[in-house]
C-alpha cells in the first residue's frame, strides 16, 4: 500500500505538471492580447478610423480562440487540487479556497459577462460601452491571473494564518497579508509584465509575417507600432521585477536561489554565472559546474544589495553553518519530528478522551502563553521536515533550474532588443526591408513561449520538496487514491491536451493566413 501511495505521488505530480505546462501554453497570450486589443479600440474610439475597427476584430479572433481552450484547461487545473491534493486541500483550504473563490466570482464572472459584449455586441450597444466591455475583459482576465498567482505566491512564502491544533488545518488571520506579501506582489507584476511582453512578440511576429508575404501592410505596420511599444515598456518591467523576485527568493527560499546558480559553497562577494555547465545535481560530490562565465560580486549585489554580502550555497544550507547563523536541515527536520510526534499525541489523547494529555499538548500550541509562544516559533515552522527522510530531500534539481533560469534571462533580454529594433525599423519606415529582422521576430514567438514556460519550471521545481514550503512536502499532500487512477487520466490528459493544443495553433494559423475582414 505504502508503495502504491508513493507511485500515486508521482503520478499526481506528473499529470498536475502536465496540466500546468499545457494551461500556461494559453493563458500568456490571453492576458497580453485582451490588453492590446482594448488599446487598439481605444484608438477606434478616439479616431472614428474604420480601420482601427478593422484591425481590432481581427486580433479580436485570435484571442477569442486562445481565451475558449484556455478555460478548458484552467477548469481541470483547479478540481485537481481536490481529486489529487485532497491533503494539501484540507490542511490549507480556508487560506488556498479564498483567492480562488474571489477569482470565480469576481474575476471570472465579470470576465465571461463582458466577453459576450465584446464579441457579439458591435453594433448592438454603443461604441463607448462596446469600448468599456473590452477593457472589462481584460481586466478581468488579469484579475483572474492575480488571484490565482496570490494562492501560488502563498505555497511560496505562507503567511498571515494561523495553525488549529483542533482540526489540524491552517486558518487565515489576514486576507491582506496573504493578498499583498511581497511574493505574491512581485509573482503578479513578473507573470503579467512578461505575458504581456510575449503578446506582444506574437503580434509582431505575425504582422512580420505579413510583410513578409506582401499582405495588409498597414495593418501590419500599425500593428508593430502599437506591439513593439506595448511590449518594450512591458519587458523593460518584467526585467525590473524579475530582478526583484531574485532578491525575494534569497531570503524567502534561499535554497531555490542556490539550486538556479549552482551555488554548492556560499561567498561573499559572491558572483553570477552567466554561462556554465552542471555536470550533475549530487552537491557532496565537489564542484560541478564547468566552463563557467562570471560576474563578480553581482549574485550578492542583486539578492541582498551588498557587493559584500554572503549568499549561502547548497551545502550551507544542507550541513548548517554556524558562523553564518544557518541551521542545518537535520536540525529541522528534528524540530519538525517534535511537532509531528505531538500532534499524533493530541490525536490518541483525543481518541481515548484523554483530557490531562490534551491539555498539555495545546499548551505547546497556544502562542498566547510563553511556553506555546516559544514551540511555535522554533518548533512549527520546520512542521514540514518532519515528513522527510533524508536531508537530500531538500535539494532541487540543480541542473534543470540553472538552465531553465539562463533560458529566462536570456531570451528577455533578447526580446528587450527585438522590440527596440522592431519599434525603431517600424518607426523610420524600414521593416518591409529588414526581412533579417522579420523572419527573427517570428522565431521570438515560440522562444518566448519557452522561456515563458522556463519561468514556471523555475517556480515550481524551485520550491521542491515542498507544496507548501517548510509545511508540508509533496508526498504528504497527495490524496490516497490508486495510482492507477490517477496514471490511467494522465494518459487521457496526454492525448486531450495535445489535440487542444494543436487544435488551438491549426485554428490560429488558419485564422492568419486568411487575414482580416476585408474591407
């Protein structure tokens, strides 16, 4: 039984990664293009220009076809949490629950509300309420994404709740401190910044095409304009908050910073690598990392804004450092066995009514007298490595998040460029002659889905071995299901996701090369 539970976590893991990954192959599109096309109505609006109203619908259909599947998806995405996750659903669901339950009632609804306007309301209702339904659209469609990157930021960084020794579930204190913690802030301006930023580039990338072929050129043209412009500004942010989210994650989750740098022993004046190669992810066995390109002092400046400054490496975080004031994981995973070993002694007392042995455990809980203040501080913040066998476990998969990291960086800081240049041949009329630069643009479409996707594998492999981080590891929070249930609808996921999506780019590719309305 044991061993069918752990092939159940795997398979669990497998296909909620499955469903992610496919899911955010639509949502990126969706958040940026909802904003675009409401920039180009806007300019319809202001100008009574026909064609403005000729080149918003049409963009308007590519989104319409993205925004359907998309939804499809992102259903499934949620009831995996209560199929797959029942554990982690329960020992967290007053805090996980409550952004989701704002992002389907007021996000979503307004979302789905004002879509019908938007598509089916031309000439049906004014232009100034055609106009606002748009821009309700894609705020809703960003109000969506914030509320459900808030329940993500909180499996990151859990704060702004409380732990009832009663029912065994963390319970919310303040909705404010779980809304606006400085990593689900930051996780909200980075996703949205950079989802935009690949909108953008897909626009580009298709009007290039265009000009390519000799098609609807000044749709095309009009279309850089607004995209390259959009999306420099929207890059230029995503570069400003990803450079944040590095500092958050050094002091949040330290060992996800040292995992993507292959940082094996902490330094001060500690550098970033720029270019490497990870040989392997077994950090006792000396360093892996080869053919290295460094800069200086840079990782210590942009985690801790000190040249000086010590960043802690894998090992330091493993074995402890005491000079450096870090605890081994050993140490926690003793003081997570403590907490573990009271909670299934307030489970027996309460089973045989216990009343004197209750007593004593809720004392340890209950942060209001001094004893229970003190177990709560030192004790149940490491609950989580009480689950843990080893601590190995607490290491990441180096490899994949050194690569997926510099696959981010450097294809932003790729588009950064492409945009510039694209606004700037665009502007001084040179595009149609660059067909260089044209055919570049349209292989940043698929680069920056890649990258895009990078920035999730980072977020999420990072944080491993932890569904919630230090609180409850993975293989706790799975639903004890067979595994044979949960491998038989992965293999059917497989198959219903790969048609969705390749039904979403036939229907897209077909929708471009047919082109606009005509005139």
């Amino acid at each position: 039984m044991f061993t069918d539970y752990l092939q159940t976590v795997d398979w669990s893991r497998a296909q909620f990664a499955l469903t992610a990954i496919y899911h955010w192959f639509f949502v990126p599109l969706t958040l940026g293009l909802s904003v675009i096309i409401a920039i180009m109505e806007t300019l319809y609006y202001r100008t009574k220009d026909e064609f403005w109203l000729r080149t918003t619908k049409f963009w308007m259909r590519l989104f319409g076809v993205n925004f359907a599947i998309g939804v499809a998806t992102g259903i499934i995405l949620e009831f995996e949490f209560g199929t797959n996750w029942s554990n982690y659903s329960y020992f967290v669901g007053d805090i996980f629950g409550a952004p989701l339950a704002v992002e389907g009632i007021l996000a979503f609804f307004m979302e789905s509300t004002f879509i019908a306007v938007m598509f089916f309301g031309w000439k049906r209702v004014s232009k100034g309420f055609h106009l606002t339904a748009t821009w309700l659209t894609a705020i809703g469609a960003n109000l969506s994404a914030l509320w459900i990157l808030v329940a993500n930021a909180w499996m990151q960084y859990p704060t702004g709740c409380t732990f009832n020794l009663e029912t065994v579930r963390n319970e919310m204190t303040s909705f404010a401190a779980v809304a606006l913690s400085p990593v689900a802030v930051n996780k909200f301006t980075h996703t949205v910044t950079s989802s935009f930023t690949l909108a953008a580039l897909f626009v580009v990338g298709v009007s290039a095409w265009y000009l390519l072929k000799g098609r609807e050129t000044r749709l095309a043209k009009k279309s850089i304009k607004v995209a390259s412009a959009f999306g420099l500004v929207c890059a230029l942010l995503t570069a400003f908050t990803g450079d944040r989210s590095g500092a958050i994650i050094g002091r949040v989750q330290p060992m996800k910073l040292a995992a993507m740098e292959a940082l094996y022993e902490g330094r001060t004046n500690c550098p970033l690598t720029a270019f490497g190669l990870v040989c392997t992810d077994d950090y006792t066995n000396g360093e892996q990392t080869r053919m290295k390109v460094e800069i200086p002092s840079l990782l210590s400046l942009l985690t801790f804004r000190d040249a000086d400054a010590f960043v802690p490496g894998i090992r330091d975080l493993v074995e402890g450092n005491a000079e450096r004031g870090i605890m081994s994981t050993a140490e926690k995973m003793e003081r997570g066995k403590r907490v573990v070993a009271e909670l299934r002694r307030f489970k027996e007392a309460k089973a045989i009514n216990d009343i004197e042995e209750m007593t004593q455990v809720r004392k340890l809980f209950d942060v209001s007298t001094e004893e229970g203040s003190a177990f709560m501080k030192d004790y149940y913040p490491y609950l989580g490595y009480g689950y843990l066998s080893s601590p190995e476990e607490v290491v990441p998969h180096v490899p994949m998040l050194f690569y997926s990291f510099r696959l981010m960086v450097g294809a932003g800081t790729l588009f950064i460029l492409i945009l510039a240049l694209a606004w700037w041949f665009n502007h001084k009329n040179m595009m149609e002659k660059k067909r260089w630069f044209l055919h570049l643009t349209l292989w940043c479409i698929p680069l920056a889905y890649f990258a895009s996707q990078a920035g999730w594998v980072l977020a999420e492999v990072g944080r491993q071995p932890w569904a919630i981080q230090d609180l409850m590891p993975v293989g706790v929070a799975a639903s004890k299901i067979p595994s044979s249930s949960v491998s038989v609808t992965f293999f059917i996921f497989v198959v219903l996701f790969t048609a969705l999506l390749i039904t979403d780019i036939s229907i897209l590719v077909r929708q471009i090369k047919s082109g606009p309305e005509k005139e």
